[in-house]
C-alpha cells in the first residue's frame, strides 16, 4: 500500500507550511483507492483524487465537508448513522456501516471501531488490512472502546496529534470528550508492539514544537501535507 497525507492539521486557526489542510489520508492499494475523511480545508477535489470511497470517522467539519456544504459526488461515502443524521447536506452516494462489522472495498478489508472523542458526534477509527499490512487510524479520540482487539496485530498506528503534553481531555458528568496526548498513543504502541507510529490532525501545541518533539521521539513520525510513503 502507499498512503498519502492529504492534509495533517486539526480544527484550530494556527497552520503552517507543512500542515495547511485538514487531516486526510488517500490509501492506494494494488487494486484500488480510498480516503478516510475529507473536510472543508483541502487541497483536492475528489474528481482529482478518483478514490473509490470516502469513509468518514465524525461529522465535524475538519473531517465531514457535508456537515455545512454540498459536495455533489457520485463516489461512495461510509459514515455511521449519527453521522449522517447531523449534518446538514448528505453525500449523494451514502452506505450506513457500524463500528465492528468488517466490509471489504475490492481488496481493502476496513473494520470501524467505536473511539471516545465527542459527545455530539460519536467517532469511530478505521483498522484497514490489505496487502499483508495493517493499520489503524484514529485522528481524534481520547481512548479507544475495545484496545485490545483494536490494536493487536497493528503494523502502522495513524493516530491524534493535537497534543503532545498538554491535557486536552475533558469531562462532562461521566462523559469524557476531547484528545489525548501524543505520549500516551505511544505507550499504547509499545505495549501492543505496534512498530511504526505516526500522528496527523496536529493540533496547536504539536505544530509550534514539531521540531523539538521529532528530535526527542525518533520513534514517531508527525506526518505533513504531501508526505507520502510505501507500507
């Protein structure tokens, strides 16, 4: 597979030279292509991307264009059912899926699984396994429902980099919402084993020391718009 990093940067106001878009990524396999998510700061049309489906893990805006524009599209969009519902346009090509039940796009296998971020518009990651390799991808969460299943056996961990200390988790009655560190998605991968770790949807604190972060944690990677690279 090679994966393309469409755009890398979250919902926040500051961006730079490398992180301008919002977090996308274009998945090209022997056979096909698809992207997960695809917000209202891009750089490509999904005439120029030609994937075969989009499939999106919320519905805000830096993730779901449809929430607040009408992209007219006959690729197929797969959303969850709350998705869907609270946005205010719908893809014209839409399929339902819900987190755990495993489809294939041609020789694509995606499994959504349910992650903790936001209260309003319940997200799920995608762990997609073609060619011999398998990732995950979660740009935003705060923990992930069922880990263990999630992420065991993982090649490639593609995961939320708003913060890389700073406590961006908050709590409503005993509901949490929000983004955890980068830091502790790392833990996560030591413990599962997971040997290739990359962060995109960079928040604030992320993009202001990108530099200092790449020389203390070689073994991560903070993706930028356009890198690309073969799995």
């Amino acid at each position: 597979m090679r994966l393309v990093f469409l755009g890398t940067k979250g919902e926040i106001e500051e961006s730079s030279p490398r992180h301008g878009y919002h977090a996308s990524l274009l998945i090209i396999s022997a056979q096909t292509r698809i992207i997960i998510d695809y917000g209202m700061l891009r750089k490509h049309s999904l005439d120029e991307l030609v994937p075969e489906a989009v499939l999106i893990t919320h519905a805000h805006p830096d993730h779901y264009a449809w929430l607040n524009e009408p992209v007219d599209t006959q690729v197929t969009v797969y959303l969850t059912e709350e998705t869907l519902d609270y946005g205010k346009h719908r893809p014209p090509n839409k399929k339902v899926i819900k987190p755990g039940q495993k489809f294939a796009i041609k020789d694509i296998k995606v499994t959504p699984y349910r992650v903790i971020h936001s209260i309003r518009c319940p997200a799920v990651g995608y762990r997609v396994e073609s060619e011999g390799k398998t990732l995950v991808y979660n740009s935003d969460l705060v923990d992930i429902v069922e880990k263990e299943a999630v992420l065991t056996g993982v090649d490639y961990y593609i995961g939320d980099g708003s913060a890389i200390k700073a406590n961006l988790v908050r709590r409503r009655g005993d509901q949490l919402f929000g983004h955890t560190r980068i830091t502790t998605q790392i833990n996560w991968c030591r413990k599962f084993g997971i040997e290739h770790i990359i962060f995109t949807h960079l928040g604030k604190e992320t993009i202001e020391h990108e530099a200092a972060f790449t020389r203390e944690h070689p073994e991560a990677v903070l993706a930028y718009d356009g890198l690309e690279m073969d799995i």
